[in-house]
C-alpha cells in the first residue's frame, strides 16, 4: 500500500526518471541506502523504488507512527519505527535484521536526519551515523547505493514554504530524479564500512543531481 500510495502522490506532484548502474541489481534481502534532503524525498525514492519492482521495508521517523491512519499501515505493512535519542533505538536494527533475514529489501536514511539548510538547492550527502555499518556487519547483506536529487524543488526551507511548496508541486511539475547504484559489500571496520558506503551514496547523488542540471553535482 506504502508504495503504491507514494507512486500516485509522486505522479501527481512533479516528472520522477529513474537511471540504473550498470549491474545495479535490488536483490531480496539487501540494504537501500539513500540520501536524506527533503520531507518529501523517502516518498520519492519509494515510488522509483516501485517502478524497479521493489517494495522496501522502510525505517522512518517514529512520530510517523502517531498518526492514527498512517501509523496502523505502517505497522500492519512491516516497517520500522526509529526512536531517535531513545533506548529502543537498538531495536530498530533488530527489526531490520529480522526483515532482511526474511528476504525483504529495508531502505534505510544513515544520515539520521535532515539538513538544516532553507534554500531549495542540492548538496552533497551528510555525514553518516554508524547503523547502517552496524546492520551490513550484523546481516552481511549487500547494501545498495540510491541517490535522489529534486526533492528540495517539492518542500524545503519553513514550514511555511514547505507547504507552500507542496500546494504548487503538482502546477509546477518539478523534476525529480533517482539513481540506483551497484551493490556493495561492506568489509573493514565501522569506520570504513560508514566512509565506504557515504561515498557510494554519494555517487550515487551526484548522478541524479547531473540528470537534473544541478551545478551541485559538478562541485562535488
């Protein structure tokens, strides 16, 4: 239901294309990590996500659980609430490596939050926390690099302008981009399995900031 939902909201407020590495392959029981810009991007990355045939497990926000209607499909559909600062934050790696262990895909955000900047334009990927290494080591699965550019263009900056945003995304049409990467095996310590995997992601950005012209992608 999540990806299906996503892919029509998607439609409706901007132009997604999606490109593939050659040999990007989202195998059953692998990671997805993706980089985190926008409110509006995990939508966006689940609906390219859906067109590749993929339904991930996606780990997000607890206060999303909070929302009544949402909350009850998110549980009911097997994702995973991350409780930030919290002691059930190990718990959510559990769940993860338990879904991974199931055969599913589980998109995960390493940069653990979203960055503080009010323009609409791109950057390069923040620095990653630890779980993703921490969940690679655990389960060995595969990690697969997707970077996402656009997203900025639907919300970012106030809240104010983040609504305002989403009010004229479906007028203004932006353009919004995914890019999958290859699969990755994280070997070394957390340190380099962190810098090996930011790196890919960050490629991975790169890639779908080009597509969409952003002088972003060039500085980086």
């Amino acid at each position: 239901m999540l990806s299906r939902t996503a892919s029509t909201l998607v439609s409706a407020v901007g132009r997604l294309s999606v490109t593939c590495d050659p040999g990007a392959e989202i195998a059953p029981g692998g990671i997805i990590a993706a980089n985190h810009t926008s409110l509006a991007d995990p939508a966006i990355v689940i609906a390219a996500l859906y067109r590749l045939g993929v339904s991930p497990v996606v780990m997000a926000t607890s206060g999303l659980w909070r929302i009544p209607l949402l909350g009850r499909a998110l549980t009911r559909e097997g994702h995973i609430p991350v409780h930030r600062r919290d002691l059930r934050a190990a718990d959510a790696l559990e769940l993860a490596a338990q879904a991974l262990r199931q055969g599913r895909s589980v998109l995960i955000y390493a940069e653990g939050g979203l960055p503080r900047r009010k323009d609409a334009t791109e950057a390069a990927p923040g620095g990653f926390r630890t779980g993703l290494a921490r969940l690679a080591e655990r389960t060995g699965a595969p990690v697969v690099p997707v970077g996402q550019a656009g997203a900025r263009r639907v919300t970012s900056g106030s809240t104010i302008k983040q609504i305002a945003g989403l009010a004229t995304a479906p007028l203004r049409r932006p353009d919004l981009h995914v890019h999958v990467g290859a699969p990755i095996v994280l070997t070394g310590d957390a340190s380099v399995r962190t810098a090996r995997a930011h790196a890919a992601v960050t490629t991975a950005w790169r890639m779908a900031a080009a597509h969409l012209g952003e002088p972003a992608a060039r500085a980086a």
